[in-house]
C-alpha cells in the first residue's frame, strides 16, 4: 500500500505513532485502503495562479464547502494532509464486504446529507443490526440479558423518555442550539451520569446511561447532558432518534466524498499538511510543511477542531479554540471494531452501560457462514480492537459462546490530522464554546462536523458547516467586491 499514513505521522512532528498502532488489524487488508480505490485518477498537482480561497482538510467539510464556493465562481485550492481525501469518512473493505473505518451510519431524516444523496443519486441500505434486529442483548446490573427485539425494546425504551422528558423545553429549536441560554447552561453543568442517577432502578440507569451517551462515544461521566439532549433535538426528539441512523452508503462514505470532489471544480492536493495560516501580510498566506506557501483571500479551516493546537497562526488563534484544541475536547478516544463472528446468528443489537469496553454493538452484514458486526467503546486503549482475541473477549460479555474470527479497527485517536474520533461535548464545553468555534477570525472561516450547528459530531453537521461556511465567504467576498466599486 502507498504510504499515506505513515508519511502523514511524520510530518505531523509526533513521534511514536506507528502506521500499525493507527490501523488495528488493517494490515492484512492494506491495499484496498480507499486511498487508492475510490478516489484513483483524481488530479493531484498545484496552481501556478493564486486561488481565492484555500481550504484546508479534505473531510465532508471542507469538500462541500470548497465545492460549493467553486459553483459560485471562485478559484478555489484545497490542501489535505493525508495520502486521501474523506478524512474521518474512510472506506475500505473487510471480509469481503465495505467497511467503513470511521463515519457509517445515516438517517434520511439529515436534511443536508439527504440533499446529498438525492444530488448524486446515491443508493442507501439498511443497517439490518439497527433498523431490524432479531434479538437484543444487554448488560444490567452486571449482567448479560439477552431477549427477542420486541421484548427487548419493550423495557428499554420507557427510561429514554423518562431521560429526555425535558428535551422539548431546553432545545425548542434544533438549530439554534441556544436559544434557551440560561436552561442549557444550568443543564450543562451536569454529566448524563449525574441524571442518570436519578433514575429509580438499575436497569432504568443502565438502559438510559447507553442511550444518552454511546452516541457521543464517550462514557456517561464524561459526555454534557445538555450535548446530549441537543443530539436528541437536533434528531427531532426522543422517538425520532430511537428510529435513529438506520442506513448506510451502499458504496461507501468515501463514495460520496468522491462524487463531490468531481463534481467540485476546485483543485486539491494530498500529502500537504498545513503548518500555518498568516493574516499579517495582505491576503492569507498559508504554508505546508514542505515549505511552499499559498495565499488567497480568505481560508477555510476544515480540519478537526483538535488538530487546531498545530497549526501557527498569525495572530493567535483565539484563546476559546486553542482551549478546546488543547484539551481535545472536541473528539473522544473511543473504539471502534468490526468484527466476523463463526456461525449463522440473526440481526442482532447489544447494549452496555457507557464505560464498559463496548457499550454498542450491531449486524451490519450476513455471510454464509458468519456475520459481521460494528461495535463502538468509549476509549479505544482498553483492548486491542486489531486483535481477534481481545475482541471476541469483549463481545462475550454479551454472548458468551461467541467465536471472533477476524477483526479490524482504525485508533483515530492517535491519527494525528485527527487526533480523536466524532464529536461528543463533555460537561461545560457546548454553552462555553459553541459559538466561539464557529467565529471566523479575520478572513479565516472555521468549518468542521465538531462545530455544526446540529448534528455535531455527524457527517450531517460536517456538510451542513461547508454549506454554511461557503455562503459566509462567499457573501464576505462579494460584499468586499462591492465596496472596492
Ligand atoms: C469511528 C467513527 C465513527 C463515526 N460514525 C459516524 C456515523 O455513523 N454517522 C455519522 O454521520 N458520522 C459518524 N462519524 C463522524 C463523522 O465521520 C464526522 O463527524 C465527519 O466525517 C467530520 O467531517 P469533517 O470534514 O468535519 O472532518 P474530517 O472528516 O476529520 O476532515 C478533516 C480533514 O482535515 C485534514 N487535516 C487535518 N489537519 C490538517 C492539516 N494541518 N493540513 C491539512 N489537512 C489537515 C484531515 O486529514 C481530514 O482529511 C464517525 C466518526 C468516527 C471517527
């Protein structure tokens, strides 16, 4: 395989992160990373004339936002760090069947991804583990329950009502996420733990801390009950994010990156890592680590939020997103793992209280003699997602009996042009920096999926905040036009 991921390692300046430690298990499937398949026989060389705007990462952000500047006429260069564009969208293949590192999961209720799919004709599919699982396992009191769907859901759902009862109140409007400032701060002073302590049984706890918190991939203790109740509005309420993302890309994430890339009309260029962005001259001139430096108009930054910290700016960053970057508060640590389990089992969806090694697991694919399943974990250095033993020893808190035959995991944690997985706020973080993450500074516009307006922490948000962030440097630029006569 090229070797995107191990130059990309060095030229962030870390050390000690090995291409092994970032792709678990990865190895054996290392050429059919999507580097070289989806997005072969795309352009990859610079512009001699100076674009009007730079954008910096390759993720939904970023594309969508120079796509969508590139239409309204603007000479547009996007510079990615790594050997392939999709940053946390990242399909390979695995036992056969697409797999997707990073982001998988949709609803056709995202309005921006769904405009999308609609665009580029793209086909979707259920995720038969989420839309219909057969049999449901769960962890309660420590320990494992297993019963038919219905039942299941039977029990678990009562308690997420009872968790979110007051979800209609603090967030009256998904997209404006602080309307009811004084409520949201009050409630961002807590963890989903401390108010599912409140609740009556064991099981009610255990079923609400899983709900609440596995999809900010982070542990209860550690994930903002007000992010997590604005996850839930921004779904358009409790019943509304149980049905949940349910589907996927049949062709992948990557899939999709790639159709808004050639229907962008912007050039890019991979392998260059930008080091810093100077706005002391006219113009901001961005260089990469090779040296060679750019300047244009205006910069969008779509990078993660916590990969921010390294890049120098001129003048500073502010003093708000420095804080998020260097506490990386903006993207958690968790694991992600697929699995292939030995034998013939029906959907299945597991769930587990938020800190156990897994606290999700789900079918994505039925083989012959085998399934494939997709678990997530809030910190991804509790085992060893690469190694079939270690995860056939997580699952079997679930199932005892289960045999792991192959498994694959990507640690976007220690990926360092991402330097955590998706976007799930810890208390405090969503009424203190919500709006400064989104604040251009200068002619520097900020885009990126941790700072949506909702959905943060999705693909959804990240498209949403190119859409958003290319109509604001479109209408800077123009009116700058105007003034200048
Ligand atoms: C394991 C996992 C599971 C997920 N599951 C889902 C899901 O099921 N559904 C869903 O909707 N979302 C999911 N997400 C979240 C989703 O992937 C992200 O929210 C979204 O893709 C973020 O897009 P982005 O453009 O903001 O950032 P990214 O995709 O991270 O793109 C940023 C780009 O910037 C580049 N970059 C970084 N630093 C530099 C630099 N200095 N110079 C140049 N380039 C740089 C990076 O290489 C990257 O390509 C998941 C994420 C992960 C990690």
């Amino acid at each position: 395989m090229a070797k995107s991921e191990t130059e990309s390692g060095t030229h962030s300046g870390r050390e000690g992160v090995s291409r092994r430690s970032v792709l678990g298990g990865m190895a054996a499937i290392g050429g059919a990373v999507a580097t070289g398949s989806a997005l072969q026989g795309c352009t990859d060389g610079g512009d001699a004339e100076a674009p009007d705007v730079i954008v910096i990462g390759a993720g939904f952000a970023g594309c969508v936002s120079a796509r969508d500047l590139a239409h309204r006429g603007y000479k547009v260069t996007l510079l990615e760090a790594q050997g392939r564009l999709g940053g946390r969208a990242f399909t390979s293949e695995f036992a056969g069947k697409v797999y997707e590192a990073g982001a998988l999961m949709l609803s056709w209720k995202e309005p921006f991804m769904w405009t999308e799919v609609m665009r580029y004709g793209l086909e979707i599919e259920p995720i038969v583990g989420v839309l219909a699982p057969e049999v449901c396992y769960w962890i309660t009191d420590g320990k494992a329950m297993s019963a038919p769907a219905e039942e299941f859901y039977e029990i678990f759902v009562p308690p997420i009502f009872k968790f979110f009862e007051d979800v209609g109140t603090v967030f009256p409007y998904p997209y404006a996420p602080l309307t009811n400032r004084e409520a949201v701060e009050k409630l961002d002073r807590l963890s989903v733990m401390d108010r599912v302590k409140t609740l009556p049984t064991q099981q009610e706890r255990d079923f609400a801390d899983n709900w609440a918190s596995a999809p900010l991939g982070r542990a209860g203790t550690d994930v903002g009950l007000a992010s997590s109740m604005a996850l839930t509005s921004a779904f358009g309420g409790v019943q509304a994010s149980l049905e949940g993302a349910s589907y996927r890309l049949k062709k992948g994430t990557s899939n999709l990156v790639e159709k808004i890339v050639e229907d962008g009309g912007f050039e890019y260029r991979l392998q260059s890592p930008v080091s810093s962005i100077d706005q002391s001259g006219t113009g901001v001139t961005v260089t990469i680590e090779s040296g060679e430096t750019f300047t244009a108009s205006a910069v969008v930054l779509a990078t993660p939020v916590n990969t921010y910290e390294n890049i120098d700016f001129t003048p500073p960053l502010s003093p708000e997103k420095l804080t998020v970057s260097k506490g990386k508060m903006a993207g958690g640590k968790g694991a992600h793992i697929n699995a292939r389990l030995k034998g013939k089992m029906p959907p299945l969806l597991a769930v587990a209280p938020s800190h156990m090694p897994l606290h999700l697991l789900l079918t994505t694919d039925i083989l012959e003699d085998s399934v494939i399943v997709d678990g997530y974990g809030p910190d991804a250095s509790l085992f060893d997602g690469g190694d079939p033993e270690a995860v056939q020893a997580v699952i079997r808190q679930w199932i005892p009996d289960v045999e792991v035959m192959e498994t694959v995991s990507y640690r976007w944690d220690l990926d360092p042009f991402s330097q955590g997985t998706w976007c799930g706020f810890g208390p405090g973080v969503l009424s203190k920096y919500y709006e400064a993450l989104r604040e251009p500074e200068g002619n520097v516009y900020f885009a990126s999926g941790d700072s949506a307006t909702a959905f943060r922490g999705f693909m959804e948000g990240a498209i949403e905040s190119g859409v958003r962030v290319a109509r604001d440097v479109h209408n800077a630029l123009n009116s700058r036009k105007q003034d200048l006569g």
